[in-house]
C-alpha cells in the first residue's frame, strides 16, 4: 500500500478536421427552438449540426468518460433586439445513452463567445459532462436538446429540441465499448504437513470459495491431475476442510477448485506435497558371500516456498500542476520484487486498485484520474516469465499491474515498476491531494 499526492497551484478536444472534410461523429438533426417569452420572437425552425465525442472509446466498468458536446450550428438567433456582448452565453444541454448503458449526461459550456449582432443567429458552443460506466458492451451517445442562455441585459433562455423527438429524432455521434474489469482470483490451500508416506492423508484447508460450493481437492504432478482426489462443500465463510489420502507416488503437490476441473480463475495455486518411501525392507541385508554389500534408499525433500512481494518506499509523490491550467502530475510507484517460490503450476497476479484523492476543505479529485503504464521483468534464471498489465486507468475498481501465466514449471523473482499520471481538472482548488494505492498479490 502506498500514498500518492499530487498538488497543484480540462477537458480534451479531438483533432480538428482538414478544412473541407466533416469531423468524424458530426451529424445533424431538425430543431424547434423558444426563444424567451420578452424577446417577442417566434420560434426558430432549422437545422442543428453537432457532434459528441469522448475522451475514452474504450473504458473499464467503473471509469468516469468525458463527453463533450459541440454545437457547430443552430437555428437560435440573438433574442435580446441589440448586440449581445462578448461572453454572456452560457450553453447547456443533455447527452443521450442507449445501448449496453441507457440514460441522459448532462453538459455545461463556459460563457465564451464574441459579440452577437441583433437578430444574427447565436455562435458555435462546445459543453462537457462526465457520466460513469455502468455495464459492459458497445452503449451509443446521441445529442439531445440544448438551452442558450444571455445573461445580458436579463437572464433569457432560448430553448432548443430535436423537432422528431427524443431518443429517435437524432442520429447517434459516437459509441463507446465497455469491458469488464478484471477480478482477483483469492483461492488457496494450506496443507497440514508437506510430506507424508504413499497413503497417508493430509489435512487440506481450501479458502477463498463461494459459500456452499462443492470443492475439489486434487493431487498435482507438473500441470496435470493425479489420482489423489476428494470432495469437500465450503462453508458459510468460504473455506473447505478435507483430508486427502495421497497414494499416487506422482503427486507432487496438492490444488482445490471449483467446476468440473482446474482453471485459473476457479482454482487456487498449488501447495507443494512430496511422497516419501521408507527404505525396503532388507535393503540393508548382508548376502551370504564373502564379500557382504548393502544398500540404502537416499530420500532428500525439496521444500515449499511461499508468493511474496515487497516494495521500495512508501510514498509517491507526484509533480505539481499549475492551478487553472490542470494537466498531468507525472510519478512513479515504488518499485516491486514478487517472488514465486512455490514450485507449482499456478502464475499469479497483481492488482492495484486507488482511492479518491482528497485535499483541502474535502475536495476530491476522482480515482479514476489515475492512470498507469507497468513494466514488468523477471529475473535471469526464472522458471515463467513476467507480463505487464495495460496502460491505462487504475481506479477504486482496480486494474492489473503485472502477472505471470500457469505453466508445467513456474517460479522466479519478477520486477514490477510503473510510471503514473494523475489528470487534475482544470481550477483545483491550490493544495495537496492524498490517495491510498493498493496492490493485492495473489
């Protein structure tokens, strides 16, 4: 576990188009707009060009995607019978999901605009929302209805919608595909002893299962199955207690799991088990000749080792951002050594999962703002090898840092480092901002 803090003293935007081609995701869609009941208008009937686009096509379930909502053209005229000053239009509006996620984003635009003249149609706005993933699969963004508001010389609003209605009046602008987010697999097995005669039986603990599922617990040589096996049903906490007569002298370690066989994801890592012969009867018994001779059975066991990791430092402390402006505060976690020494066929996997980041006067910057991009090494001389998780979002969800796959023989010492890159939001308030990072190996 370690603490991050950023401190600090927007929204991004899709490349532009060539001139003459239409930007990517740009549609348009019949509008009905009210202008203000003071302004003594009628209704302004037209098209509406717009575009959406988000700054994440493909998240996780569980990150926060930025949308931004562009209006390029609008029927809306200047409702105030004079020039409208520079800055006195404040867009918002509302961004529509159907799909995988369904429900409606809403979107604010600053007060940026040049001079109005009267009765000339109302400027280009962009507005910006933010809405989190909630399911996996393809979810669609279309625009939907937008009020323009002058506050000069009286607060009017000019109200617009999409003259065929609301979802189906206006064509979708862009999609996003959601994937799950990848789990932590925490099944074990603890074995009462780590050698024992052909035959003997070894108290096994399984924890870590569904409450209530049958568990199997099984011998292991390499990555297939012996004949040792028996059944055990988990109890209300998850752990399966059983005792496992060890005949099959190809046993050299012991798994639990759930479903019809082992996998990865059902099954927990392998406990090391040796079976140890006693030496023939009369192996040491002098002959009738001469020149007597014995033999002797020379057993040496290998012991088990454990998963383990450690980490370099404690804190993190990323680089600062200057207030107004947001941006990245760039760092690096502390540099992380996982040691498989267990000696069977299961790889493992690390998760880092982050809180909130909280400053002064409570404000919070989301978890999601944390990005990383892992590295991972293993060691010369290690039986597996070493894979780094993706870059991207970390988050209260988590992401994976690095893992190692299964394999007949696996093991080693593995390096795990990972440059990180907290987005602060533009006018954070000035401060430090602290977040706990977690990293669960298993």
């Amino acid at each position: 576990m370690a603490v991050l803090a950023a401190t600090t003293g927007g929204a991004l935007s899709a490349p532009a188009a060539a001139e003459g081609e239409t930007p990517v995701g740009q549609v348009e869609f019949p509008t009905h707009c009210l202008p203000p009941q003071e302004a003594g208008l009628p209704p302004a009937d037209g098209p509406t060009t717009a575009r959406i686009t988000v700054d994440n096509a493909a998240p996780q379930v569980g990150d926060t995607v930025t949308v931004t909502y562009q209006v390029a053209r609008t029927p809306a005229v200047n409702p105030v019978g004079a020039e409208l000053p520079a800055d006195a239009l404040t867009p918002t509006g509302r961004v529509l999901l159907s799909g995988a996620q369904s429900g409606e984003v809403t979107v604010v635009g600053a007060a940026r605009n040049d001079p109005v003249p009267a009765g000339a149609a109302l400027p280009a706005v962009t507005m910006t929302g933010t809405f989190t993933v909630t399911a996996p699969g393809q979810t669609a963004l279309a625009p939907g209805g937008y009020t323009l508001h002058t506050s000069h010389p009286l607060g009017l609003d000019t109200v617009c919608t999409p003259a065929a209605g609301e979802p189906s009046g206006v064509p979708v602008s862009a999609r996003l595909t959601a994937s799950d987010l990848p789990t932590a697999n925490l099944r074990s097995v603890f074995l009462a002893a780590p050698s024992g005669k052909p035959g003997a039986e070894v108290k096994v603990t399984a924890a870590g299962f569904a409450p209530g599922a049958a568990v199997t617990v099984a011998g292991r040589s390499g990555a297939a199955e012996t004949a040792d096996r028996v059944t055990a049903t988990a109890d209300e906490h998850g752990v399966a207690v059983a005792e496992l007569p060890v005949k099959d002298r190809a046993t050299t370690a012991v798994v639990a799991y759930e479903g019809p066989a082992w996998t990865a994801k059902q099954g927990s890592g392998p406990a090391a088990y040796a079976v140890v012969d006693a030496a023939p009867a009369g192996a040491a018994t002098a002959t009738a000749t001469a020149a007597a001779t014995a033999t002797q059975r020379v057993t040496a066991t290998v012991e088990p080792g454990t998963l383990s990791m450690t980490q370099a430092g404690e804190d993190i402390t990323l680089g600062a951002v200057p207030y107004g402006d947001g941006g990245a505060a760039p760092g690096r976690i502390g540099t992380v050594t996982v040691t498989d020494a267990r000696g069977g066929p299961a790889g493992w996997s690390l998760i880092g999962k982050v809180t909130d980041f909280t400053g002064p006067g409570g404000v919070h910057i989301p978890g999601a703002s944390l990005s990383w991009t892992p590295v991972c090494v293993a060691a010369p001389g290690s039986a597996s090898a070493c894979a780094a998780g993706s870059a991207g979002v970390v988050g209260p969800e988590g992401a994976v840092l690095a893992s190692s796959p299964d394999g007949a023989v696996v093991g080693g010492t593995f390096t795990v480092d990972a440059a990180v890159t907290l987005q602060v939001p533009r006018y954070t308030p000035p401060g430090a901002y602290t977040a706990v990072l977690t990293l669960t190996l298993s």
